[in-house]
C-alpha cells in the first residue's frame, strides 16, 4: 500500500481519499498541519506522495515547496492551488519535474486519485539495504567501507558521489597516486569521515543515492547558492554534513 502524506489538508479532502469505492486506490494516510512543517520540515515522515494543500492560509509559497524539493527530492508532489499560484513562474518549473503535478481546489475524488497514481507509478522501487548502527546511533553503510579492513575506502566513496576520484584525492588533501595505491588506508580516514556522515543523512532525506546525487549537484541557499559537492571538492565537507545533520533535527540554519 502507498504512503501518502497530506499537508494542509482538511476533513473533507482526507474523506474523498478514504472513500471505500471499489474501483478507487486505498492509501495509507497521514496528515501534518503546516505549523508542523515549518517548525521540522527535516521531520517529515516518509511517503511516496506529498499532498500539499496551499489553499489555507497559513501554507507554504511555492518557493518554499522548491526548498523542501530540494532538500527531498525523491519526494513526489501533488500540489492542490487555485490559478494565481499555478501561472507563478517557479510553479512552472516545479511541473517539468514528473514526480511533481498539480489539482484544482474543486476537482473530484476520481481526478484526484488518479493524479495520485500517475506520480506513484514514477516512483522507483525503495532501496532495502540493511543499515548497521554505530556508536552514539550513528548509521553506517558498508557500501563504503573495504570489506577486509573494515576502513572507509574512496575509491567506494568516489562511486557513491559520483565524482572522480581525483576529487576526493583533492578534497582529503593527498595524492592520487597514493589513493590508487591505498584506498582505505588508515591516514585518509579522518579526511573521508565527513562523505559518511553525508551519505547517510541524505539516505534518510533523500531517499536514495541516485536522488543524493541530484541533491549535491543543486545551488543550495544555505551554502551560498554553492553547490555542497563543490564545498566537499573544497576539503569543506564538514560544513555541507553539519548543514544536513541540523536538517535531519530540524535544527535552525
């Protein structure tokens, strides 16, 4: 059964998706008020499809659907607007995304449904790795760790990222060629800590490590409008793993 998580969303609107038709599609539903969502939008929990209901007053702008995009951005989304919101020029390239559509405030159960449907079937299937657990609860993938010594290994990193390994070389401050000989040596350990901690906190907020990728390549406000793998390219990574770890604590920026 599909996640779908309803922000904003009334009674009314909750019933027509919780109709026992035979032919409409059941969804697991849960709601958040917006209040929520902009005290911990780090907290959301996870879904397949976001409802975001702009109509009430107290909603996101549509630039603020953009941030949370980008901070999840294998999160799909139904937004439900009325026409001044939807000729706006960033709702217009929120929508040449296929996991984001949008509804009118008045449209019936049936398009609603079938909108739903239309963006779960875009979805990928969810990634099920088993996640080890470390000291302090921290999460760790064994993806990027030698399998023998147990160390972190950059070249395994590299693939993660999706970067050369040239630029990690530059990122931890040594030669390549020393790299190549030594992926996981023990003096690369404290320079590759900081790609660990993003990996794993874009896991959980990203959802997977193809949409974590997409994540480090976007302008983020945050950081400048740099994008987080140029700071890591900088030997700057700790900043960009602070900055995620307040967003998985819903920490203030």
């Amino acid at each position: 059964m599909n996640i779908l998580l309803v922000v904003g969303g009334d009674d009314e609107l909750t019933r027509r998706l919780e109709a026992p038709t035979r032919q409409r599609a059941r969804f697991r539903i849960t709601q958040r008020d917006w209040s929520v969502v902009r005290s911990r939008p780090a907290a959301l929990p996870e879904a397949d499809v976001m409802l975001a209901d702009l109509t009430t007053d107290d909603a996101y702008t549509v630039r603020g659907l953009v941030k949370l995009r980008r901070a999840r951005p294998g999160l799909a989304l139904l937004i439900r607007t009325d026409a001044v919101l939807s000729r706006e020029t960033a709702m217009t390239r929120l929508l040449e995304s296929p996991k984001v559509d949008f509804i009118r405030s008045f449209a019936d159960a049936d398009e609603l449904e079938q909108r739903l449907r239309r963006l779960m079937n875009h979805q990928p299937e969810k990634p099920s790795p088993k996640r080890f657990v470390g000291a302090a609860g921290r999460h760790l993938l064994p993806e990027l760790h030698d399998p023998k010594s147990g160390r972190l290994n950059a070249r395994s990193i590299a693939m993660f990222f999706g970067v050369p390994l040239a630029d990690i070389a530059r990122a931890v401050g040594k030669s390549l060629s020393a790299i190549h000989k030594t992926p996981d040596a023990v003096s690369l350990q404290d320079g590759l800590f900081p790609f660990e901690r993003i990996a794993t906190a874009l896991l959980t907020l990203a959802g997977s490590a193809e949409n974590a990728r997409v994540y480090l390549n976007l302008p983020e406000a945050q950081l400048g409008n740099k994008t987080p793998l140029s700071l890591l390219r900088d030997g700057r990574g700790v900043i960009v793993a602070q900055m995620l770890d307040d967003m998985l604590t819903g920490q203030p920026s």
